[in-house]
C-alpha cells in the first residue's frame, strides 16, 4: 500500500510504501492524520526523489472520506473553497500562496535591515486619515449596558440626539450577553478614533530622528472588498528617508526592494513558483517578470511628458461599470501588454480571446444597464437620471461654443446650429 503524505512544508507529497503485513492494520483514508515512523531512502521510481519504507503508522486523526469537503484527485476552485475556510490551506494553490507571501514578507524586513532602516511599528488606532484619499473605519467601543461609574446614567440621558450612535445589537457567544454601541460617540477615546489607512505620517515623524524608517503592518479602508480591485485590509509597506535630493535616489531604493524580493522568492520557493506558472498565471508570465528584473526598470520624467489627467468620468452607480466589466478590460490590457512585449502568436491569440471577453461583458453590462432605465422612467429616480444625462449633454454643448475646441479650416467653431 501505499500513502502520500504532506507536512505544508513544500507542495511535493512524501510517498510512504506501507509493507503488506503493516497495511492490513492500517485504517487510513484521504484527509486523515497520521504519524509514519520508518527509513528514508532515495525512491528508484519516477516522480519522487525519496520514498519512505514504513515500520509503524499511527492514524491520529481519521477522517470521513463521504463527508469531508475536500476530494481526492479534485481541482477545486477559489469560489468553492472558500465556503471552507478552514481547509482552504490544505489545497495546493493556497499553501503555496501562504509559503510564497512568508518568504517575500521576511526578504522584504531583510532588505530594510540590510540597507540600515529601522522598523517602526505605527498605530492601528489613529485619529487622523492620513491623506484623506480614502473612507475610514472608525472605532466604537462595545459594553453590555453596565458601568462601574456611578453616573453613567445620567451622561447617557443628558447627551444630545445627535451624538447618540445607534447600530444593530451584538451577542457575545461566551456568555450570551447582548453587546450595543457605546451611547457616546467620545465615551472612551475622547475624540474620533479610526483604523489605520496608512503608517506614513508616523513615519514621517521618525525621519526627523531616525533618518531612515519603515513600517510593514496592516491597513484597513470601508471600501468594497467583494471584488478583485479594492481590499478593506490588506498589509502595506511603507518607508520614509529624510535628506533625499533627487527623486532619482528614492527610484534605486524601490527598484532594489523588488528585485530582492523576488530573487529571494524564485530562490526559495521555486516549486511553489512553478505550481502558480502552471495553473494560475497567464501563458508565458513568470518569464517575462524574470526578463524584467534582469534589466533596469525605466524611469518616466514627469516634467518633461507630462501627467495624465485620467480616463473619462463614468457614473458608476447608475450606469454598466460593473465588476465584471473592469475584470475583463483588465484582462484584456494584461494580454496586450504580454503580446506586445512577446510578440509570440500563442499571446496573440489569448490576448483576441480576452479582446472577445471584454466586449461580450461591456455589451452585456449595457444591455442591463439599459433595461434597468427603461423600468425606471415612471418614477421619482428614474427622471432624475434623465435630467442628469440631458444636462450633462447640454453643458458639453456649450463647451464647444465657448471654448471653441472644435473649428473648421477657417478657424470657425462647429455647431450642429452653425
């Protein structure tokens, strides 16, 4: 008999040959744990380096091969597992994820370190919003309606309406007690108190002493997290260096940050590399990032091509931008940008399938779109749209008028009433 054996240590499985006389005792079925006690030698088979030969295997946890989740010899997708998060690591694409983030996070302090930064752990409970480029979360206190002060009664019934924060109870599953928002918006802080959109002005504060600073901890902004473009957590880098003349300095240290860190990844993680090359990554993706980090990354002078102001302003809300449309334009842009800098046929050809895509989900999207409006002409929000979108085609008139971005040969401004 024989059983394949993973410890989360590498995507590989370890085979373990069970001699007939040991197999008979063992009850082992996919997904159970077990402790194998043996010799390892070097496996004369294909597919493995080693085998280990069996003395002894103890099942220490069994498993249910008909109701545990998780099949054998099954590709499961994202959106099946995660209706079970807690096996989600035992599938081979998520543990390669979680050894891959491991080691580009350590090479990533190492970096830092070798190059003489000082890692500085900043606030999560900030009471400012950074830039102010972004939503915030902010931060409330829970209690069970009991109070050691003897006057907390009496705060509550004496704070204006306006101040009075309301929101659906919570129950503490430990003691079935019923938790509520704090009745006091400044009750325990004294102040607004918000999660963490960015370490930076902490940092900056440090350079004045420490020069060289970094950070590496986790963000939080209230913003959609069901799609693939925004996350309402996720971990950031930042590093702040006082004395920087030239923005040229400061473009060395990042490109250096990245090329360490993916050189440590390749070196590291090769296996798990290649399991993501195969069923995650486009067609011929893991070698032109290779291609790019070995040549100098370009730098664009700002000053002299100038900035973009942007793509057309799109009413997300009421019109066909949908996530299934920027899904698929983002596909459709990557498989240029691989076919352009390939310049193979078989990119060519992905990239006409995801140009294929794209359009198929912008006609979809407007189409819906559309139909949703015709529901909506009788009433209140629907003529509201409509006014929207005819005053918006009225001022674009007028702007060709006025600022006369439209002439002829003559230098005369067209008009549909000229």
């Amino acid at each position: 008999m024989f059983l394949h054996v993973n410890d989360g240590t590498g995507p590989q499985h370890l085979q373990v040959i069970v001699p007939q006389p040991l197999a008979e005792t063992v009850d082992a079925t996919f997904g159970s744990c077990v402790e194998v006690k043996g010799v390892l030698k070097e496996s004369p088979g294909k597919g493995q380096r080693v085998e280990l030969l069996s003395s002894s295997v103890e099942v220490v946890g069994p498993c249910d091969p008909f109701e545990f989740p998780v099949k054998q010899r099954a590709r499961h997708s994202p959106q099946y597992t995660r209706d079970y998060l807690h096996l989600r690591p035992k599938s081979n694409i998520f543990s390669a994820l979680l050894r891959i983030r491991n080691v580009a996070s350590m090479a990533i302090h190492s970096f830092f370190q070798n190059e003489g930064f000082l890692f500085i752990h900043t606030p999560i409970l900030v009471t400012n919003d950074c830039e102010g480029g972004c939503e915030v979360f902010k931060v409330e206190p829970l209690f069970t309606g009991t109070s050691n002060s003897s006057d907390s009664n009496t705060d509550i019934e004496n704070e204006e309406s306006d101040d009075i924060c309301t929101g659906p109870p919570l129950v503490s599953k430990s003691n079935n007690t019923i938790l509520v928002p704090s009745s006091r918006k400044d009750r325990f802080f004294g102040q607004p108190v918000y999660l963490t959109v960015s370490g930076q002005l902490h940092l900056e504060v440090m350079t004045g002493a420490l020069t060289k600073v970094y950070n590496f901890g986790p963000c939080f902004r209230a913003e959609n997290s069901h799609g693939s473009f925004h996350l309402s957590e996720f971990y950031m880098v930042e590093a702040e260096l006082a004395f920087i003349s030239h923005l040229a300095d400061l473009l060395v240290v990042m490109e250096k940050l990245v090329k360490y860190v993916h050189q440590t990844v390749m070196h590291s993680c090769p296996e798990d590399v290649a399991l993501f090359s195969k069923f995650v990554a486009p067609p011929g993706h893991k070698d032109s990032v290779s291609k790019m980090m070995e040549s100098d990354f370009e730098s664009i002078a700002e000053e002299v091509c100038g900035t973009s102001k942007g793509g057309k302003k799109i009413d997300k809300e009421t019109w066909w931008w949908s996530e299934e449309v920027q899904t698929s334009i983002k596909k459709k842009k990557e498989a240029f940008k691989n076919w352009q800098r390939e310049g193979t046929d078989q990119l060519k050809e992905v990239y006409k399938e995801k140009k294929k895509e794209a359009k198929t989900a912008v006609s979809k999207a407007k189409e819906e779109g559309y139909k949703e409006w015709y529901k909506n002409l009788d009433i209140w929000e629907g003529e509201k749209t409509i006014y929207r979108i005819t005053k918006q085609r009225a001022e674009a008139k007028r702007d060709i008028k006025e600022i006369k971005v439209i002439k002829d040969q003559q230098g005369e401004v067209l008009t549909d009433g000229e």
